[in-house]
C-alpha cells in the first residue's frame, strides 16, 4: 500500500505528458509550486508584504502561472532544440 506522500503526486500530473516533461521536470515543477501554496505564504504576503488577502491571491496566482509558463517553455526549447540536432 502506498504512503501519503507517494498517493499524493501520483496521476496529477499525468495530463502533463502531452508536454512531453519528464519525471524530473515534473518533479521539480510540483515542488516550484508547492511554494506559491499553503499558509506560511499567505502569512508573509499579509504579515511582512502588507497585501491585503485579495492581493495575496493574486500574487500566489502569478507566481503559480509563471512558473508553470516557464517551465512548458522551457521544455517547448529543449524539444525544438533536440530536433534541430538530429
């Protein structure tokens, strides 16, 4: 039987292979993410930041689309990128 931790990331991120990221990227990605979530960066944005909950939402909300923009481009280049070498 599989542990939390192993249940919790699996089959999220199946629909990403269309983007052709590997397990790596996928990784990595899901962690990137996991940084634009949960309390402690709600309370920075409110505590240290001074944004008002609505802001926080927003910024977490770019932050969360940025990385994942950056991450399909960035693998949008290493495809392109491997064809133009064969």
């Amino acid at each position: 039987m599989l542990g939390h931790r192993e249940r919790a990331g699996s089959g999220r991120f199946d629909r990403w292979s269309e983007y052709r990221l590997d397990q790596a990227d996928l990784e990595r990605l899901r962690y990137a993410l996991a940084l634009t979530m949960g309390s402690q960066v709600v309370s920075a944005l409110l505590d240290t930041c001074g944004l008002d909950i609505d802001q926080a939402r927003d910024v977490t909300r770019f932050a969360a689309q940025t990385i994942v923009a950056d991450t399909l481009r960035s693998a949008s280049l290493l495809r392109t990128s491997s064809r133009s070498d064969t």
